[in-house]
C-alpha cells in the first residue's frame, strides 16, 4: 500500500490577530466545532468496537467524554503550529488533518502509518504535521514541545505550541521543568491541562490539595484560567484568546478544562473504582448533545444534518479500515531503521546472514 500524497491541514480561516474572545462566534464555527466533536466521538467508539471485537492486537486510551477539550483547543491552528499532544490525545490528529487512513494503519500497526507500525496505539505523531509523538513516559511531550517554543522563538517564527495532558501530569517532575523554562523564557505555548477526575486509577484529589489546578501557574509566572471543559464554545474561546497571546509575544498560558473521561485508563481498564453516580452525573454533561441544543436555540440544528455527518464519518472509517488492513505489516529487520545507522545495504547484508539460521531452527 501507498501512502496518500496529497497531506493537508483542515480548511479554516487563518486565525486573526484580533480574535475577541467575547465576541459571539458565527454558525460556521459552530458548526465545525460540533462536527469535529461528532466525527471524533465516532471514530474512537468505532476503534473500541474494533478492540473487542479482536480486530488488532494491543490497546486503546480513549478520550470518550472529553471530545469538547480535544477539539476546541486544537481547532483552527496553523499549518506551521505544533501540538504536543498525550497518549489520551490520539484524535488531535483528525484536528490537524492526518488522513484516517494513516491514523486506522497506525491502530492496526501496519507499515503504512505515521510510524510504520513502530508504536503502541495511540503513541503516534506525524512530522509532516508538527504533531509530535506521545511518550509512555507521562509529560515527556510537554518537554519536548517547550523545546520546539523555544527554537521558535529563536527563529522568531509566529508559530505557537498547544500541549495536553493530564491532571496527574503536574505531579511529576517533567511538567514543572517545562512550565517553569517556558515562564522563564516567555515562549509561546499554551498548555492545555485535561482534568478529566482520574490519572488511570488515582482520584484528583490525591494528585493534589488545590482544586483549581490552573492556580498552580502563577509559581511559574504565567497566566492560569479554568474553564468548563465540556463546553466546546469556552474551551475555544480561552484557547483561541491564549493562542493570540502566544503567538503575539505575550508568552504561555495554562488552561485548565475540567472535563471527564467515560471509560477507564484503557481498554483494558474496568474502572470499577468510579461509582455509577459519578459517571452517570458527567454522561448528563456529554458535550455533544449540549452543543446541540446550543445550535438549535442559534436555529443552527437539524437532524438531518447529524444523520448527514454520521453517514460520511461512517464511510470514511469504513475506507480507513479496509486501506489498514490491506496495508502490510512491517519487517522484523525494519525495528533496526532511524535506531541504529544501519544502511539499506546493510539491512540486506542482515537479512541473508541471519535467515538461513531462523530457518534452520525452524
């Protein structure tokens, strides 16, 4: 299989220099912010389904309930911005304009993904995007993406970096080191903290006694806000507002969006430490049905539309996944590529030297 040529961010309107953060958005953004949510919501129920139904070996961090988050503060960024984005952030990519086929080739660990099927799912960024790879290693992205804010600004690019995480992340050392060198440094960033209640089974109050975890930026300096992170209109707007910001010289912002994650850790997570009531209570507060009720009090909403959008995401997943399946899995010799300097001749050389002990073995 091949990869398609043709890679391109989403259309938008390039972001104005004089977003008012107040002022009301028009139908088309409305619009698009629900339409993202919807088009991710669909594509990570239909990864779980995949999961249990054994269709690809491995695991899944779904950001189910979190779809608000994800989508406004990653929508309308520049082709030329970065996001750093966490393991639970795999759908930032369809923000940035990764084709499903690459991300559904990434799920099913074939040679046609971003990573040639090198990752665990969900641990996967695209270079030709600026989306950087998510670590395992809790937080590592925020170091790496606070590396990129400064080189831009060395370079004195009008580029900015959004990275997410977890309210868990700001117990670890990772997190303090980039916030800190970002205060100092002034760089243009905008970390968006994810407080969905739980890093995999801890509670939020046993990462820490505040509980506005946004307070936590005046010891680096920066600006803080907290915001409703089920609602797609306030997390675009804060995050439009600190992308402004950053982008103009006026250094970082944390943005924290308190929000909520359905399922557990990772599929392979019961979550049997959450209580009915608790979930049931955020499942009330789902984005998706709230920002159809904020449209149709605009006169922006039909069913007909949703039932238009679902058909065309349904399709496009359906393409993904047969493009995934037929695509090959990669070489056990090609483990050894961007690892070691080993040439292709050199991969050859490898391959006639050791196949004919495997097959005596055999």
């Amino acid at each position: 299989m091949t990869k398609p040529q043709s890679i391109k961010s989403p259309d938008h309107e390039r972001q104005r220099e004089d977003f008012d953060s107040r002022a009301p958005l028009g139908k088309t953004i409305l619009r698009r912010l629900y339409s993202y949510m919807l088009k991710c919501r669909t594509v990570e129920e239909r990864i779980r389904l995949l999961f249990r139904q054994g269709r690809f070996s491995g695991n899944y961090f779904a950001a189910v309930g979190q779809e608000a988050t994800e989508v406004g503060a990653t929508m309308d960024l520049l082709a030329e911005d970065t996001i750093a984005p966490s393991h639970r952030n795999f759908v930032t990519h369809i923000m940035k304009g990764t084709p499903l086929t690459l991300m559904f080739a990434h799920i099913f660990l074939r040679k046609d993904s971003p990573d040639q099927g090198r990752c665990a799912q969900a641990h996967c960024g695209y270079a030709p995007l600026n989306i950087i790879t998510p670590a395992s290693t809790i937080a590592a992205q925020l170091a790496i993406g606070t590396g990129v804010a400064l080189a831009n600004k060395m370079q004195k690019k009008a580029s900015v970096v959004v990275a997410l995480s977890g309210e868990g992340s700001t117990s670890l050392g990772l997190w303090h080191e980039s916030l800190n060198f970002a205060g100092v440094h002034h760089l243009p960033i905008v970390f968006v903290l994810e407080n969905n209640l739980w890093a995999e089974s801890v509670p939020a109050r046993l990462q820490s006694a505040v509980d506005d975890f946004s307070i936590k930026a005046q010891a680096y300096g920066i600006r803080g806000i907290t915001v409703d992170g089920n609602d797609v209109v306030a997390v675009y707007r804060a995050s439009q507002d600190a992308i402004r910001r950053a982008r103009g010289g006026d250094g970082p912002t944390l943005i924290e969006c308190k929000t909520y994650r359905w399922y557990g850790h990772s599929e392979i997570d019961p979550a049997k430490y959450r209580t009915v009531e608790e979930l049931e209570y955020w499942k009330s507060r789902d984005p998706i049905p709230a920002m159809e009720r904020y449209l149709q009090q605009r006169g922006s909403w039909a069913e007909s539309w949703k039932e238009e959008l679902l058909a065309e995401f349904d399709k496009e997943i359906d393409d993904a996944i047969e493009f995934a399946e037929k695509s090959p899995y990669p070489d056990p010799e090609e483990a050894l590529d961007h690892v070691f300097s080993f040439s292709i001749r050199e991969r050859e050389l490898n391959r006639k030297v050791w196949a004919p002990q495997i097959s005596s073995s055999e």
